[in-house]
C-alpha cells in the first residue's frame, strides 16, 4: 500500500518518508500528492505529451505521458473530464502517413 503514502515511499529508517512527483507537492498530512496547477498547457514534442503550469515558476516543465510515438500531431484538453486527446501519424512506406 506505499506505506499509506498516495505517490511514492522512500523507506529511511526508522520510518519512510512520502514522496511526489516532479511539480506536484506534498499536502499537509505528509501523505497525500496533489497538483495546485490551476492553470496550465498541454503541448506535445512528437514523442510526449507535457505539461507546463502557468501559475508556478514559468521553467517548469514535466512529461506528462511518454506515448509509443514519434508522430503525434495534435493535443487537446477537456478540463470537465479531466482526458487529454491526442492524434498522432502512422507511417505506411516510405512517404505516406495516416492519421490515427
């Protein structure tokens, strides 16, 4: 169960320290990981979707999702669902491509 932790656990003895991923903080109750982005973009390198915030320090950047892709095209949101949507090319021969 990661030690009750909600991302990662480090075992340091005597105990375990709970830990987050790059750009998402450690709540109060040294458990639990959650993003304060409230505003952010999406944007994609042809093989990874990332993620920037617009909120914190404007350097930020962190992949969001490595896709088994070196064609994706285009990206999109939907803040409801909290889903991304991607496209992305599929190479057929040498010179064509397809969208799936």
């Amino acid at each position: 169960n990661k030690g009750g932790c909600s991302h990662f656990c480090f075992y340091i003895p005597p105990g375990f320290k709970c830990d987050c991923p790059t750009g998402i903080r450690l709540q109060d109750d040294n458990r639990t990981c959650q993003s304060d982005f409230s505003r952010m973009v999406f944007f994609t390198r042809h093989s990874d979707i990332r993620v920037m915030s617009l909120d914190d320090d404007p350097q930020f950047v962190d992949v969001a999702l490595h896709l088994n892709t070196t064609h994706t095209i285009a990206l999109s949101y939907d803040p409801v669902k909290d889903f991304v949507y991607w496209t992305e090319l599929q190479l057929i021969g040498d010179d064509n491509h397809t969208a799936s």
